[in-house]
C-alpha cells in the first residue's frame, strides 16, 4: 500500500474515497457468468497530494492485474470515436512533425493508433502492449511499416526507444503505479537526443467535480489532471509544449520534448487549488450521486421498465459495481449493450450482466437506457431508431 505520493514523494496525502471488493480487471470480460462472478477484486483507498495535485488508488496491488490480449480495450467500433482519432492522428502527425519518421507506442493496443500515424505520416512505428493480438484484427495499409511486441514495457524494453523519433504514450500511464520512475524510465532512455512525445489519458478534475465514480476503477490506479501531468513531465526533465483537453473534454493530450522542465508554464497547468477544492466536492457529493442514481433505475423497475447500460467497458463495470448490481441478487440491470462483437456473449466481471449486441435491444425493448459515456448518446439514440426502438430514454450518466 503506498504511504507517499507516486507522483512527488510528499508524506502528506488525503484518502477521500473507498470502496471495497471491486473487480481488479475492467477490461477483461468473462466467459461465463460464474467466472464473471468469481471474478478476483481488490480495493480502492483513493488518495489526493495536496503538493502536485497527483490523485492515485494507495491500495492497488499491481499483483491482482494481467495484461494480456484478452484485454478488450478498444473503442474503435464507434464511428463517433473513429472520427475523432483520426483528426488527432492527423493532428499529432503535424505537430510532430512525423512525415516518414519512426514512431514508438507504448502501450499501443490493439495498434489502430501507431497504423494510423504511419498512414497518415508515411513513416515507420513500434508498438508494444501485452493487449495486442498478432495476425489478429489489425487492418491497415502500412502494416509493412510496423512492428508489435504483445509484452508489456519495462525496463528491459527501453532499447526500443534507441530508433525513436518520436514517442506516443496513450491511455496508459493511468494504469502504472509508480509513474514518476516510469516516465524517468522513458526520459534516461531518450538522453540528450531530441525526441518528442505525446501523452493522452483520462482528465480527472472533471472526475471529481461531476462525481463521476464510474470512471474510478482498479485498472486506472493513477489519475491526472492537466497540472499534475505536467508537473510530473517537467519534474522529470520535459519540456512542455502544448497541453489541453480533447474528446469532450475528457482527456488530456501533451506534446513535449526533453528539456529541463523549465519551459513556459501553460494555462491549464494552474490547476492545484481547483483540484482541491474538486476533491471536497467528490467526497461529499459521490454518495447522493449513487443514491440518485439508484433511485432512478428503482423507479423504472417499479413500472415495469426494463434498464440496461451502454458500454460494457470499464465505466460500466464501475457503475455496476458501485451501485452493487450482482444479478445474483435483485439486479434491475439484466444486461450490457456493446457495439464491440468481441465483447458480445461475454459477462460483466463482478457483476455478472451479459454483453449483448444492439440488435438485441429490438427484442428487448428497454424503457431506460444508461449511456456510459454521454458523448454517445446521440450515436447511440439513433442506433435504437433504426432498430425501431423509439419509446426508450437514452440518457447520459
């Protein structure tokens, strides 16, 4: 159990939100509902440091996860999601400037991310994640361009970096514990060489402030906000370029290059008193949010409405979990939709709910649908309209 900041080293943090027994894997889906409901767990003691801001889960146990490529963490089924990351791509590939230049991921996925950058930029790239699947489901015209590794990065790993002319770092720095020997990793790794990066991960001062308790969960065992990112990055000798927030707001994207930390300070890095305050909010306000919640779908239940979720990712184990939907009990969730094929047919970890594919809902016919990420809930509106499902409510949580 850490006892100090991951981040910073500081003594002095705040553990503000806890919940017990929750699933150690969100992106793993089971392959039947008692394996889904054995599931192993761990705790969450989520803690704040008032000294850089960084909010991590001092309870994790990196010994209760395992990568690999059972992991279904893709979110490129969505044409709503498809349309965004290519204009980041597109964007990342300018600002880089990568035209023909070789580019590592880590953590790249299922390694749509790096094949698009390659297309787009007409270089060369090197993804490693134990989540990638090799001669799977990867289709792209540059595939002679690249390279994977189904393993996750360590140390051992760092020579990958020696051809690097620019380094992306997606959607996983959230999932590593000890983050500033990480990222002190990636930096002695580049030297005195100029290699720039990219990071994007989740935004937690919208987190906190919308008390939004389904995106806390065992995999997402660190969690930034802009300034505690970047005073991560400088401390460990980046220099930062641009920063700001993309898909809604959601996430943080940072550009970077090796330096001395001594850049320009950018507007979104003065964040410390805001997060705060955001932290006291989260705690006090979390619990009415689940009861409300709650609430709701008890009332849909009562007239006889039928509820599901949308998303059968980590958000909705999250939801589930919190609110304690097991259906081996009074579960007024029966079932989860995605739109992911590779999800349908298997069970929620934890709580047990089968993933089912749209075309199920023209059968179903739910009164109330829970949209996980509010971003789709107009994807997902019209989604139910052409399967003639117009009478449910689609709202986002």
């Amino acid at each position: 159990m850490a006892t100090s900041c991951p981040a910073c080293g500081d003594a002095d943090v705040d553990v503000f939100y806890e919940q017990k027994g929750v699933p150690s894997h969100s992106v793993k889906l089971m392959p039947s509902r008692e394996t889904a409901l054995t599931f192993p767990t761990g705790d969450l003691r989520i803690a704040f440091c008032p000294s850089c801001g960084f909010v991590f889960n001092a309870a994790f146990d990196a010994t209760l996860n395992a990568y690999d490529q059972d992991c279904e963490e893709t979110q490129g089924f969505s044409p709503h999601f498809q349309l965004w990351i290519v204009g980041l791509a597109q964007r990342v590939v300018d600002q880089l400037e990568l035209q023909g230049k070789h580019t590592v991921e880590i953590g790249c996925g299922k390694g749509e991310f790096l094949a698009l950058v390659a297309e787009l930029g007409g270089g060369t790239g090197t993804g490693i994640d134990p989540a990638y699947i090799p001669g799977g489901r990867l289709e792209t015209t540059a595939a002679d361009r690249l390279t994977f590794l189904s393993e996750l990065f360590t140390a051992e790993h760092t020579g990958l970096l020696d051809d690097a002319q620019a380094i992306a770092h997606r959607h996983t720095l959230e999932h590593i514990a000890p983050v500033a020997e990480h990222v002190r990793m990636i930096r002695s790794a580049i030297g005195d060489r100029d290699v720039p990066i990219f990071f994007e991960l989740p935004e937690t001062l919208r987190v906190l402030r919308e008390g939004a308790f389904w995106d806390v969960y065992y995999e997402h065992c660190s969690y930034f906000t802009p300034g505690s990112l970047a005073r991560l990055m400088r401390r460990e000798g980046f220099d930062i370029t641009d920063l700001g927030l993309e898909y809604d707001d959601q996430y943080i994207v940072l550009f970077g290059r090796p330096g001395d930390g001594t850049s320009p300070v950018l507007a979104l890095e003065d964040d410390l008193s805001a997060t705060a305050t955001a932290v006291e909010q989260f705690r006090t306000e979390v619990p009415a949010r689940i009861a409300a919640l709650q609430e709701r779908i008890d009332e849909e239940r009562v007239r006889g409405g039928r509820v599901v979720i949308w998303g059968a990712g980590s958000k909705g184990v999250a939801f589930l979990t919190t609110l304690g939907m097991d259906v081996r009990g009074e579960a007024a969730i029966e079932y989860a939709v995605d739109i992911n094929p590779h999800k349908q047919g298997q069970f929620m970890p934890g709580t047990g709910q089968e993933v089912v594919g749209p075309a199920f809902m023209a059968e179903y016919r739910p009164t109330l649908v829970l949209a996980m990420n509010p971003v789709y809930v107009e994807e997902i509106s019209r989604e139910l309209a052409g399967l003639g499902v117009d009478d449910a409510t689609v709202i986002g949580v």
